[in-house]
C-alpha cells in the first residue's frame, strides 16, 4: 500500500499530475478541492457550508474536510494506497491524517512554480474561484497555514521538491524519478 502526499501552492499542478500518477500506479486519486466542489453543486449540506469559504479562497474548516476525507481513505477502493490532493492543508488535518494511518504517508511530492506563473496560470484557467482576489487569498493561506507542512514531513518522510514548471509529461516524469515508486506500486 502506497500512500502519496501532493503538496504546493494553487495552481502548482497538484490535480494535474496526481490525476495522471494516480492513473500510472493504480492508486486512488483523493482530491479534497473536487470532493468538496461536488457537494456544492449537487446542494449538500457540506456543499451549503463550504461555499462561500472556497468563493473567499479560505480554508473549510478542519473537522468537516477531516471526516470528509478520512471516509474515502478508509474505502475499499484505496486499498492499494492513494494520492493525496489538497490534503493535508493545515497542521491538524496532517496530525488527523497521521493518526488515522498510524505508519504515516511514504512520500510527499512538493510541486514548485514561481508565483507569478501560478497566478497567470489560475487567472488563465477561470474556476469559479479563480479571481485576482481570491487567487492572492489562496496564496496567502497557502503561505500560512500549508507551507508549515513541508518542515512537517520533512522531519518524518521524504519529501520530493519537483520543479513544477515546463510540460505536463516532463514535470510528471520528474516526478516519477523522484519517487522511483512504478515498480513498487506494481508488485
Ligand atoms: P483546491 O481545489 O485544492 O485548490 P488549490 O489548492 O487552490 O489548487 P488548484 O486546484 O487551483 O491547483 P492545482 O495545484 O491542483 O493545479 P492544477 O493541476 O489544477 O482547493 C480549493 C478550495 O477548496 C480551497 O481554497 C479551500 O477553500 C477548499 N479546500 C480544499 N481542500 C481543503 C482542505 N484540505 N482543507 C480546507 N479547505 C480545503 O493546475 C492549475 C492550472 O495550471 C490548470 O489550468 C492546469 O491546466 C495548468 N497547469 C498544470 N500544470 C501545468 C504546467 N506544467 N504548465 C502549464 N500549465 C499547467
Ligand atoms: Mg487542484
């Protein structure tokens, strides 16, 4: 059982190459940003919670994304091991999530990008939370409440800092390098 931590700022390319990896290694593809973007549009209460704090570009609070995720971590699917996308974000979400699988996660891939690429790339892009205002909120919090999580792992795991600037296919081989993991995810 693999389990694979994605980290960076928005924009970094966290959805883009752990959608990819998790295709690559058979490893369930966990997105906190797409779960909770699927109760809003379908009006759960989750979904009316979470609204107008992912409009702002600030953080769900911890207990709801922690039950959140911790369901599908525990699921049948993820048995052969997950991704992690846009989780843990905060401190308490990493000590939930090391409780909860004990051992802790194998790796953490750090994706890196100068912040005006990220910007051009998320204004470029136009989710609904993609706004000049919210994007400079996200990166605040990001600065505040995430980036604490590279010392976090560091002192735990290793943690892969990839450049995340270039082509999709280049960075998502960097990031396979990185982890040499291919062949352990297929025994
Ligand atoms: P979330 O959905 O996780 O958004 P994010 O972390 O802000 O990051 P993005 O999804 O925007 O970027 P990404 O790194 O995935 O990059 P992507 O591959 O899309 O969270 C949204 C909100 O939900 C939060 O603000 C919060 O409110 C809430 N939330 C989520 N998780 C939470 C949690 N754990 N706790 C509390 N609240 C939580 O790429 C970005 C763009 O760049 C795309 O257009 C892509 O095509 C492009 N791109 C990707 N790679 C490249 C490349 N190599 N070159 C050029 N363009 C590229
Ligand atoms: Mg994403």
């Amino acid at each position: 059982m693999l389990k694979i931590v994605f980290l960076g700022p928005p924009g970094a390319g966290k959805g883009t190459q752990a959608k990819r990896l998790s295709a690559r290694l058979g490893l369930l593809h966990l997105a906190t940003g797409d779960m909770l973007r699927e109760a809003v549009a379908q009006g759960t209460t989750l979904g009316q919670q979470a609204q107008a704090i992912m409009a702002r570009g600030d953080l769900v609070p911890d207990a709801l994304v922690i039950a959140m995720l911790m369901q599908r971590v525990a699921g049948a699917d993820a048995a052969r091991g997950f991704i992690l996308d846009g989780f843990p974000r905060t401190m308490p979400q990493a000590e939930a999530l090391g409780r909860e699988l004990g051992g802790g996660v194998d790796a953490v891939v750090l994706l890196e990008v100068p912040e005006d690429e990220l910007v051009r790339r998320l204004l470029a892009r136009g989710r609904a939370d993609d706004t000049e205002k919210t994007v400079r909120n996200r990166l605040d919090v990001y600065r505040q409440q995430t980036e604490p999580l590279v010392a976090f792992y560091g002192a735990r795991t290793r943690v892969h800092r990839v450049d995340g600037v270039g082509a999709i296919e280049a960075v998502q081989d960097h990031i396979l390098m990185a982890l040499d993991v291919e062949q352990e995810a297929k025994r």
